[in-house]
C-alpha cells in the first residue's frame, strides 16, 4: 500500500479524529447487496484504492472469468476484508448461482475482530473461512506493530520492541488440500518474501496471484523467481509507487 502510506503521512499532522468518523458512520451498499463501512480515515483511503480505483480488479475479474465453481480465494493478509468484499460483489454480480470460498488470514488482533464483524453478512454465508494469525513462515511467533493506521501493521516494519506478539498460522492448513487457488492476494507489508519463501506447494497451486512487492524491504528479484519456479508468470503491474512498492499480477499460463 505504497500510496496509503505516503498519504497516510501527509494527513497525520492533520487527521481527523476517530470520534468524528464514528460519528459519520459512513457505509455504502454494493449492487450484489454486500455493505461496506468505513470507520477511519485509513479506511477510507484504502476504500478508493479498492473500490474507486478498483486497484485488484484485473486480478479479480480474471478470476471470475476464468474459475470453475467452488473455486478458493486465499487473502493473505485480510485487514478489514476489503479485498474480500470486492471480490464477492463482482463474482455475486456475475456468477450468483456459483459456489466460491474466500479463505484467509489477518494477524492484527483489532482489525481480525473488524474484518469478521464486516464480512458477518447475509450474502457471504458459508463463503468465507478467515483465522487469526500471522502469515510468512509456518510456525513460531513474530511481533506485529500496531496503530490507528492499521492498514501498515506489520512484522517487519515499525517498533518490533511495541508489537504484540501473535503466532504464524500454517496456511496449509487453511486451504484444502486437494484445492486449488483460483486467486491468491498478498498484502504483508513487507513480509511477502517470507511467505513466497516458506510456502512453494501452495503456489504451486495456484492459477493467478496478486501481489504488493515492498522494493525497499524485500528482495523482489527472488520473489519473481519464486512465483516463477512454481509456474506462475508476470502478466501486470496494476499500481506503481515507486520506489517503495509495486502491486503485480501474476497468472499461469493457459490457467
């Protein structure tokens, strides 16, 4: 979230506090009937991206396009779902007749508690399996930072000392195992060369991923060549901001 971030730190000097935006209640109906609430000013920031600009639309248009029914959507860092929400209204908007699943993982304890109550909603019941953990390796523990800013949590950047130490949740067990993944997104904050590294069956499984590469954090080389060696192929850069952080599109080919 490389634009967030920059914005983020224009605003803080002068933000608005978050007795105002609960105030505001500010919530808005999608054409499939999905509700989408915006309770901070990160949030609202990341709402344009996802839903104005529509920054993993590519991604997830590819997806409904191209997915058998019963088709698994692994979100790899969930925030306040979002990415989830997205996508759930353009597959209910084009395929409502069609099974999907939405797995996925969020290890900020606060925005875990926010993503189950906002994807608590009629239209996804039975869709989705989200857990609480940390995503990168597949065991162990790390210290995620925390803030009002919760859309750049992370176990990699911020005050590791002030984190709140959370266990990493062994993906392989969230995804079935004779699944495969019509769509993987990673938004990590910096961690997503941990994951690329400690999970290759899982990439080997899956048909397209959408991913935001922190260039300043991690080896980004190694982390095309990891989605490389699993089969998966650059197809698009959706967003670039340069030089902190690109978002990429990657599909295996005839997929």
């Amino acid at each position: 979230m490389g634009r967030t971030l920059e914005k983020l730190r224009s605003v803080a000097r002068n933000r608005l506090g978050g007795t105002l935006w609960s105030i505001l209640k500010l919530e808005w109906s999608l054409p499939s009937g999905l509700k989408v609430t915006v309770g901070s000013f990160a949030e609202w920031i990341t709402y344009n991206d996802i839903f104005v600009d529509g920054e993993y639309d590519v991604a997830i248009r590819h997806a409904v396009q191209h997915s058998t029914p019963g088709s698994v959507v692994l979100d790899v860092g969930g925030n306040v779902g979002y990415f989830a929400l997205r996508f759930a209204d353009l597959w209910l908007r084009e395929r409502q007749s069609d099974e999907f699943r939405l797995v996925g993982v969020e290890g900020s304890p606060h925005t875990f508690a926010m993503l189950q109550s906002r994807l608590r909603q009629g239209p996804l019941n039975g869709h989705t399996d989200y857990r609480f953990g940390l995503a990168g390796k597949r065991e162990g523990q790390a210290r995620i930072s925390t803030s009002r800013f919760h859309v750049t949590d992370s176990i990699v950047m911020g005050d590791p000392e002030k984190g709140t130490p959370v266990p990493f949740l062994d993906l392989s067990s969230v995804v079935p195992a004779d699944a495969r993944i019509a769509l993987l997104k990673c938004d990590i904050e910096g961690a997503e060369q941990m994951f690329l590294e400690n999970y290759p069956d899982l990439l080997r499984r899956t048909d397209s991923a959408v991913i935001e590469l922190q260039h300043q954090i991690c080896d980004t080389k190694l982390c095309v060549r990891l989605l490389e060696e699993a089969g998966l192929v650059h197809a698009q850069r959706l967003r670039d901001f340069s030089p902190s952080a690109t978002v990429d599109f990657f599909v295996r080919p005839n997929a």
